[in-house]
C-alpha cells in the first residue's frame, strides 16, 4: 500500500513543472490531468486558504487558456501558485471539491473566459445573464462588446466609447480611436 | 401518536402529509437590506429559508476588460469605484501591486502616507458598515452618528486628494502630491477625538437589547467553513481564524506598527460586529504612530523613465517633459512576469493578480474581491435561517455589490 502511495507521489512530483521564480514568487505548473491530485495533496500538506482562481486568454498560443491558483498556507506564510492550460474546447477539472470556495472563481472562469470546468456541481453564469452567447474577457471580444439576440436591452448593442472626454477624433471603430484596443474578429465566438 | 397543542401536532405531521407549500421569495436586486444591488431567491418553508440563490453581477462593468485596454497608471480611477466606501485603500492597494511587478521599494515618506490613506479608509469604511447594520437590524440613529464622523474624514480625505469619493491618489511609484500642510495634525485631532465616540458607539449597541438578540447566534460560521469558502477581514476574523494580510505577509511596513488582531469565538453576526468595533481601534493606534513617526525626504520612487515627473519639473525642463509624456502615452514599462499582491482592505483581502507580457499595458489583470469571496457563503449559510435574519447577516457579511461585480 505504502509503495503504491509513494509511487503516486513520485508520479505527482515528477509531473510538476517548477518555473522560475520571479518577484519571490513560487510558480508550479501542473498538466491539467494531475490538477485535482496535486491541489488534494497541497491542502493536506497545509495550503488551506485558496485565494483566487484566474482563467487567462492567451489568444493565439497553442494551450490557449490558462489556469491560474493562488494558495496559501496560513500557518507556514507561505504563498504558491499553480498554473495549468488548457486547450480551447477542452475542460478542466472543478476543485470545488477541495475548496468550496472556488465554486464562484470557477464558474466566473467559465463566464468570463469560458474555460469549461469538468464535475462543477452548478456551473452557470455569474455576473454575466443566463443565455449570454459570448465570454468577454476573451482577447477576440471587442472592448465596445458584441450585440446579442436581445435587440431591446440596451446593454446587447455594441457601445463604443464615443464623446468622451479623452476620445480625441470620432471613428467608427475603437480599434481606430484606441490603439490598445483589439479590433473585433468576424470569427463568431 | 401523541396528541400535544395543534401548533406542535401540525409541525411533527407536516413533513410525513406534505402540507405547506414552498414559497420563493425574491429579495433585490434593489432592495434596502441588500446594500446594493445583491438578489437573492429564497426558498422558504413558512419563515424558514430552505433554500438560498444569490443572484450577482448587476453591477458588472466589465473592470478587468477595461484594464487590459489602458496604461498602468490610467486604471487607478477605476480602483475607487470597486469598494466605493474606501477608495484611498483601493488605490493603496493597486499600486502596490504594480510596484511589486516593477520591482520598486517605496520611500519611507510615501509608505508611512499609504499607511496613513490605509487606515483612515478602514475607519471610514467599518463606520458605514456599522451605520448600515445597525439601521438593518432597527437601530436607526447609529446611522447618522457614524455619518457624523465620516464627514470629518471626508473632510481629510479632500484636503489630501482633492476629492472626497473618486480619490485617485496613487500613481505607480508614489503619490499624485505630497501631504498637504495642516494634513497630519487634522488626523491626529480626528483620532484622539474619535476614540470617545467609539465608547459612545458602544454603549449604543454592544448591550442593546434588540441588536443582541437579532444578532446573537445568527449567521454562525465555524472557522474551517470560513476559510474553506475563502473569506477573509472581519468576516474571516470574527469566526476565530486570525489571518491578516497586514500580520502574515506585512506590506508598506505594516510590521513595525504596534497594534492587534481583534478576533471573536462564536463567528455569529454579533462577533463580526465586534471586531469590527474593535479594529477601529486599532486603526486610530495605527494612525497616531504613522502621524508620530512621519518621515521628511521623497514620496516617490526614483526612476525617471516610469514614474511621473513632478510638474513643476515637467513645466521648465525638457527632460522630464519627455518622460511625462512617455510614461502617459506609453505607461511605465513593465517587465514580463506575473504577480500577485494581496493588501488588507476594510472587507477583507483585496488582490491583484498581474499578468504582464512587458510593456505599459497588462496582458490580464484580476481583482481579487473581498465581497465576492465573501457572499460565496450566503448560498450554504442562510438556509435554516428565518427572513427575519437575512437583514442581519447581510449587514454583518458588510459587502460592496461595485467590489464583488467590478
């Protein structure tokens, strides 16, 4: 039995990527397979206070999402963060049963990046409403938004940032005004 | 079967005859005791909440998006608007976080002022907080004391930043200005007078009959739930757990303060209340050392390529007109890396998690948000608790709907 543990621990040891560390911060990278494994053996071993989960976009990149965990162990002051990608279209798995709390982080990942979370007990919208077709943060969403099939919310119409007091010459589009915003795909989201 | 009064006979039988139908109720998302625009569906039994469902995102404006699409320094006006009830300390903390990705090590002078912008917004905070729990719960004129001395520190705030809401203090690197004269000796006037009003506070409240009794035993958390949905501040602290970001991982100094972490046992509204009370307290102990101990010399950090100049500079030599105009039509150049910083905000740990790819422009930057984590609890808290109940846990939880939406 005890050589079986061991060997999973080995297994687990050799499946994570140590990056370097930067700012006095540890990094692990881990493939989303061994995800849940790791994040169970890094609550025993006392990272018990899950601060937050990010999703990130990185559009055009071949794993195109990634997932980031911040732990903490309390006790020991220490800090850690794990890091997985993801392939678009694929799902990574929920930790909300390690940690409750990161029922809300992962479903705001699905709603805002849509990263599929695999065995979340209720992954629904968050800040975002039932039946919203897009994921804004993604890097292909327009920072003026996309209009949706809901023609009498005002919220569904595009709003480009026009008028204000810092845009300087009127264009149709903000990619033109802004020169960091992104401009809108044609690739339906 | 025994045959007691009705009332127990009907109860004992109602489970088996499948009497009574379940009503949901919707409370919000613009409702008084929900501070904002909170909504929650419950599902009740009679008075009893069987089921709870917290409907977030009304106040959604899209901050992380909005932040990948702007410099640095441009995204602090939008730090105020995420916990509009502290703004300095939003600021406070955003910066930090960008000074932690640059690498910087702040002067004494600008880390003993950000101590200074910390605390007086904790106390400005906790005030309202505990204006508005009281109010919720029937204790009507707490509301306008506590308004009383959030008007004095409103009063400093504008001396400081020349607002007194939308304060947009920080830059990276440092300040927009350096403390103004008369600035110090109004906060320590402010803190000595206000511990009296504390006391007053308290005699108000701690032994009132109708505050105990709504609040005792209400909204129990144990200390493991608390930390295992992640709560953190007053809310994490009033279950028993002491963790604070300015004790276990201090910033601007934090560490040569002398003050305490005021924990509580039950983890009931009342202790979240409490500690409440009690870490006011320590935040004017914390005021009267950082006023006390106010260093001379520079409040921003020397790097002429990535900090603002100081205008008068800007306005006669060419050089700094130069790197004024980098830094706000480039940003300060950022190294490529990831961060995280986590600063102890009036509601509990407010982060940044930084993902830059170099340049003056994030590549993604999330907030972690204290009132997020917090209302997480609501869903696996209220059930079992009579409607009734639901005004005082909201109040003690003390959420911000602009922090937990951005």
């Amino acid at each position: 039995m005890s050589e079986v543990a061991a060997d999973a621990t080995a297994d687990l040891v050799s499946a994570v990527k140590i990056l370097p560390e930067f700012r006095g911060e540890s990094s692990w990278e881990v493939p989303k397979e061994k995800l849940l494994e790791l994040m169970r053996a890094l609550k025993e071993e006392g990272m018990t206070y899950l601060v937050d989960i990010t999703a990130v976009d990185n559009h055009g990149e071949d794993p195109r999402f990634e997932m980031v965990y911040e732990l903490c162990d309390l006790t020991a002051r220490r800090h850690l963060r794990v890091k997985t990608r993801v392939p678009e279209g694929e799902a990574v798995p929920s930790v909300s049963s390690v940690w409750r709390g990161a029922d809300w982080h992962e479903r705001e990942a699905w709603d805002m990046v849509g990263v599929k979370i695999s065995g979340h007990p209720d992954l629904r919208r968050i800040l975002m409403w039932d039946g919203y077709p897009h994921h804004p943060l993604r890097k292909d969403f327009p920072l003026e938004g996309l209009p949706t099939e809901m023609p009498d919310i005002a919220f569904t119409a595009k709003a480009p940032l026009e008028g204000g007091p810092f845009v300087t010459s009127p264009a149709p589009f903000s990619h033109e005004r802004e020169p960091r915003a992104r401009p809108a795909e044609e690739k339906s989201l | 079967m025994e045959f007691g009064d009705t009332l127990t006979r009907t109860a004992e039988m109602a489970p088996q005859l499948d009497v009574g139908e379940k009503l949901v109720l919707n409370i919000g998302p613009s409702h008084p005791s929900t501070h904002g625009v909170l909504r929650l569906v419950l599902e009740l039994d009679g008075e009893v909440i069987t089921k709870a469902d917290c409907d977030i995102g009304y106040l959604h404006r899209g901050d992380e998006k909005i932040a990948e699409n702007m410099t640095w320094n441009q995204f602090v006006p939008y730090t105020d608007r995420l916990d509009y009830l502290a703004p300095l300390a939003n600021n406070v903390a955003y910066t930090c976080a960008v000074e932690k990705l640059m690498g910087y090590e702040l002067p004494p002078r600008a880390r003993v002022t950000r101590v200074i912008c910390c605390e007086l917004a904790r106390i400005s905070a906790h005030l309202l907080g505990l204006g508005a729990f009281a109010m919720d719960v029937g204790a009507m004129t707490m509301f306008l004391y506590t308004f009383t001395e959030r008007e004095k520190i409103y009063n400093l705030i504008e001396l400081l930043t020349g607002a007194r809401f939308t304060t947009s203090f920080t830059r990276v690197g440092g300040q927009t200005r350096d403390l103004p004269p008369g600035f110090l000796e109004g906060v320590k006037e402010f803190s000595e007078q206000f511990v009296g009003r504390l006391d007053e506070f308290g005699k108000m409240l701690n032994r009132n009959r109708i505050f105990v009794d709504r609040t005792k035993d209400v909204g129990v958390i144990s200390a493991e739930t608390a930390l295992d949905f992640g709560l953190t501040g007053p809310n994490l602290r009033g279950s028993g757990h002491g963790y604070d970001v300015r004790k276990s991982f201090p910033y601007l100094g934090y560490e040569t303060y002398d003050f305490e972490v005021p924990v509580g046992q039950a983890g009931d509204c009342y202790d979240r209340f409490a500690v409440r009370m009690e870490e006011m307290r320590q935040s004017v102990k914390i005021l009267l050392q950082a006023v006390a101990k106010m260093p001379e010399g520079a409040w921003m950090v020397e790097d002429p390529k990535n900090v603002l100049p100081p205008k008068d500079k800007v306005l006669t030599k060419m050089e700094e007109l130069i790197h004024q105009f980098l830094v706000v039509t480039q940003g300060p150049d950022a190294p490529p890396g990831e961060i995280y910083f986590g600063a102890e905000n009036p509601k509990g740990e407010l982060g940044f998690y930084l993902n830059s790819r170099g340049g003056g422009v994030p590549h993604r930057l999330k907030i972690r948000a204290p009132s997020f984590c917090n209302l997480g609890i609501l869903n696996t808290l209220l059930p079992g608790h009579t409607v009734s109940d639901v005004p005082a846990i909201l109040g003690s939880i003390d959420f911000v709907m602009g922090e937990c939406d951005r």
